[in-house]
C-alpha cells in the first residue's frame, strides 16, 4: 500500500490484474478504460478490482496521483453486487484519505498489533465504500449502466429528456441525481466522451475533419472545431499532425 505520484505520461495496463484485490482512491483527475473506451474521473473517485480483473488508466494532467492497497483475501471482500472496476464517486474523499493515512501509519508500524489494527481499519474502509454505494439508492446503477453506454457510443444522439423518461425520472430530477452521483454533468460528460471518440480517429485515420465530427455525433463542424480546440487547446487538424 502506499501513496503515489506521476508524470503526464503516466499509464497502466494489466490484462490479468493482480492475484489480489487492488483498491485505488483517487488524488488527482485521471481516465479510466471502461467498456473500452477512455472515461474521465474525477478526484476523490475509488476503484476497486477484483483478484485477476483487467484494469487500465492513464494521467489526465499534467500528473497523476492515487492512493493504493492491495488486499489478499480467501472470501469476497464486498457484496456481490458491488460495482467492481467501475468508478464510485466519493461525497466526503477526505475521510477515506485520512484513514487510508491512518491504516499507511499503522501498515509500517513495527508494533505487535499492527497485523490486527490494519486488518480492522481496512474492513471499516470497505465498509465506508460499501455505504458510498448503499447511500446512493437504487437508481445509482441504472444511471452507472446509462453512462456507460453514453462513452460507448457517444455518437449517438443523446438528450437529457430521453435518458429521463427511459429512468423513470423528471428531466430536473436527471440532471440533479447524474452531477450528485458523478460529480460531473451529463453535458460535460456527453462532450469529453465525443472528443474522446474524435481523438481515436484523429490518430487512427485519414478521415477527413468534417468526417470524424459526423462520426462522433457533430452535425456542425464548427461546433466540433470548437468544442475540441476548447477540451485538448489544439486544433483537430493540429491535433492530428502533433500526434503522428
């Protein structure tokens, strides 16, 4: 377990995991590879991976921070139905910090009770992860499926009232319940998730400007031009040429 820093260039890839549980409690913004595509997180969002479960993610700044512990354990260390490998926004990071702080004292402590204190801090973490999620209620896993498919295919033509009515929620109550559960708003994600998209084909082919912005759900290239200069601070026909 520890606390780490990095530089821009920072990046994991672990097809196969580790042999053990990984928890990671974010210090800084970062992307996290979901569904196979490149989804933004914010500060103060933690991860947790089962033993042998893929994870991916990458610096999203100028550098990368996280806290980290790995976890061996011969029963699941969570219910089931806990959303491993995806992202949990956390309404009060600090506290999780502190004890994560707390437990790194204790872990490098060279007392007699250290295996046992350590162990009963880790469990009260889980604990205080687990109601992260129990707290959110039962939409919190639609709304964690819909944006999942939203960075899947942002190309497609999303509107807050539609996603409201297939919830089963007020557009109002939409928009209120996606910022407090992940801390972003559903437009701001619906833009990185298309630029994200645009990036790929930027990199991946010769299609040309106005193309890539169609591919991506733009009917405006302007709009696109814009919108991409505003999230990367390059042009797209810029982006392209600085990258290859």
């Amino acid at each position: 377990m520890g606390e780490a820093v990095h530089g821009q260039d920072f990046r994991v890839l672990r097809e196969n995991g580790y042999p053990h549980y990984l928890l990671l409690l974010t210090k800084t913004p970062a992307l996290f590879e979901w569904g196979g595509k490149w989804v933004n997180v914010q500060a103060g969002t933690a991860f947790l991976f089962r033993p042998g479960q893929r994870h991916s993610y990458r610096a999203a700044g100028e550098s990368y921070a996280d806290c980290w512990m790995h976890a061996a354990a011969q029963t699941p260390l969570l219910f089931e139905e806990f959303p491993f490998a995806k992202p949990v926004p956390l309404h009060s990071a600090e506290r999780f910090f502190a004890l994560f702080r707390i437990i790194e004292d204790e872990f490098f402590a060279e007392r007699r009770t250290r295996e046992s204190v350590v162990r009963s801090l880790t469990s009260a973490l889980l604990e205080m992860l687990a109601s992260e999620i129990e707290v959110r209620g039962p939409l919190f896993y639609p709304f964690l499926s819909f944006r999942e498919a939203l960075f899947s295919a942002p190309a497609r033509a999303w509107r807050a009232e539609d996603a409201a009515k297939e919830l089963g929620v007020s557009c109002g109550y939409f928009h209120a319940l996606y910022k407090k559960f992940f801390r972003t708003t559903f437009i701001a994600d619906l833009v990185a998730a298309r630029i994200q998209a645009a990036e790929e084909l930027l990199l991946s082919t010769p299609e040309s400007i106005e193309r890539v912005a169609e591919r991506c759900g733009y009917m405006n290239t302007e709009h696109f031009i814009r919108q991409f200069k505003q999230a990367t601070g390059v042009s797209p026909l810029r982006y392209r040429k600085g990258q290859n």
